[in-house]
C-alpha cells in the first residue's frame, strides 16, 4: 500500500488513525476497570442481601408449628427478580425460598462465602451454629447485560465524536498547510 503524497492528506491520515486507536484503547481499558469495579458492586450486594435476609428467615423457620415443612414465598406484584435464595437445615433439605428461586439451581451447600457455577454467582450463609444455611444467587447473565450497556455506552461517543475529530483534523491541518500552498 503507498501512502498519500499529499503532506496534509498524511497528516490527517495519521492523526486520525491515531484517535481512533488512543480512544478504543481508552474505551477497553475503561470497560474492563468498570466492569472489575461492577462485580465488586454486584458482590457486596449479594453478600449484603444474605445477611439481611437470614435473620428474618431464621425468625420465619424458628416460629413456624411445622418443623422441616418447605415453603415458597410468594409474589406481592410482578417483578423482575435478580437476586434468588434458599435456605436449607443443615441436611440440605430446603426450608423456604423466593418465589422466582429454583432449587436445583442450587448446588449443595459447602460453607460460608461466594461461589459461582455457570450460570450463576452465589452466597452462602448460615445462622444458629450451622443449622440454618442461606444461598442467594444472581444470574450471570444479569452481570453480563449490564457490563453489555456500559460497553455500548462507551462504544456510541466513537460513532459521533471520531468522525467529528476526523473532520476538525482534516479542516485544521488545511489551515495549518495553506500559508505553504500559497507559497509553493
């Protein structure tokens, strides 16, 4: 390929070229800082949701006449559910769980703190000297249609703001050359 033998065509070219690099750049070395920063968001929910949630499932399972029967929550209005749980005694046998929750979703229960399987990232917890085990799970793909938007929000500025540049640079090196056409 042989480049332009226009100086201002070159130029243009280069600082174009070189923009759009430096903000694509930009751009991935953003999305993959938010996206480290939105899991430690997303983790600190999860974690946050177990922990306000089990005491008042252990007042639930502690009070109820019939002991080891499971119970589903039900929907007080539609909704989207992004965060799931269960809770489980210490046999594994289910005690209550959200209305969206599915409890094969669920792997068995291995101690406290986060896990993740392929679908999903869970936290696990307990009360009552492990008697009484919570998980709380959000789907990845939650995770990942979110990272999605924060990328395309990045990715748009490019769609409007390079061809601008392109044209600033294009009209600025113009003017810059011109005393040297008028010369030449």
């Amino acid at each position: 390929m042989r480049l332009p033998r226009s100086l201002q065509t070159r130029l243009g070219l280069f600082l174009g070229l070189l923009l759009t690099v430096l903000w694509i750049a930009a751009a991935s070395a953003t999305a993959v800082i938010l996206r480290d920063e939105m899991d430690e968001v997303f983790d600190s929910v999860l974690q946050e949701t177990a922990q306000r949630l089990l005491p008042l499932a252990v007042v639930d399972i502690v009070g109820r006449e019939d002991q080891g029967v499971a119970q589903r929550l039900g929907a007080v209005r539609e909704h989207d559910e992004f965060f799931t749980y269960v809770v489980r005694d210490a046999e594994g046998r289910v005690l209550l769980h959200s209305h969206a929750a599915e409890p094969e979703t669920f792997p068995a229960y291995d101690g406290p703190g986060f896990r993740q399987t392929a679908t999903h990232r869970l936290y696990n917890d307990e009360a009552l000297q492990g008697t009484v085990r919570m998980t709380v799970a959000e789907p990845l793909a939650h995770r990942a249609s979110i990272a999605r938007e924060i990328q395309i929000g990045l990715v748009l500025p490019l769609l409007i703001v390079i061809p601008l540049a392109l044209l600033s640079i294009v009209l600025a090196v113009k003017a810059s050359l011109a005393p040297l056409r008028r010369t030449a």
